[in-house]
C-alpha cells in the first residue's frame, strides 16, 4: 500500500529520485533505511488532510517546519539529551511530535517533542502503521 492510497485525501508532493535520496544520504553521511527510502520514491512529502500534520518532510524543500535535513541536524546539534543521533527524522505528528527512524534499528521508530526533556517514546516499527495511528486520534476508523 502506498501514503495515497492509504491517505487519498492528503497533499502530496511529486516523488523523490534516487539522485535526491543519494544527495541526502551523502549530506548527512547516512544511509536512509529501506522503508524510508520506499515511501520517499512514493512521494516527497506530504500532509494528512484531518489535522494537516506533516507525516513525510520534504528531504530538502524548506518550509516552516523545516525538511529531513534542517529537522535531522537541530535533532542532532540542539539537544545534548537524549542522544538523537542514531535517528533521522522524517515526519511529525497529530500532537506535534517528532518522529524518526533508527539508523541502527530500523524497525524502531520514536516520537520525541521537547516537553519530553531527556527521553524518547518508542511507537512502532512500521512507518504506515505509525502514520494510521496517529491519524485515528482525529476521530473515525476509516484509514
């Protein structure tokens, strides 16, 4: 399944490239993992239509949110705890949480906000399915 189909409603920007994932991935120094790198080739960003969150950044187009790259890099130089390093972040939720998916474990994916202070919370390991949940705290099951 794909975010448009799965969100037919939602905004979405054209898909990435490979040259703009490798583009990237060199910036950051980093390889993107799998399921990531799947949903970027779908499409390079895009918003729900509920509660307009950003559930993919842009890899590289600003927007007040920032893109991968701005979001990724603050999570790394501005916090000193908890060590955001092993995560790239890719999207934000409903309640304005950060998510990001570890370099090392790619089936962990954390939502951190800064009234956390000095730790993350694990939800999930599948990037749709964090997605379809977060989406249901607007109300109706039908996604």
């Amino acid at each position: 399944m794909t975010p448009q189909e799965l969100f037919p409603q939602g905004r979405f920007s054209p898909p990435a490239t490979h040259e703009q994932i490798t583009h990237v991935e060199a910036e950051l120094g980093l390889r993107l993992p799998d399921q990531l790198r799947r949903l970027y080739l779908d499409c390079g960003g895009f918003r729900e239509d509920r509660g307009n969150s950003k559930y993919l950044l842009s890899l590289v187009e600003e927007d007040y949110i920032g893109s991968l790259v701005t979001v990724t890099r603050c999570m790394w130089t501005e916090l000193q705890t908890p060590d955001l390093r092993p995560f790239v972040f890719f999207g934000c939720g409903s309640g304005d949480a950060a998510w990001g998916i570890s370099l090392q474990r790619p089936d962990q994916i954390i939502a951190y906000h800064h009234h956390m202070e000095d730790c993350y919370e694990v939800v999930g390991s599948d990037i749709m399915k964090v997605w379809r949940d977060d989406y249901k705290k607007y109300g109706g099951d039908n996604v």
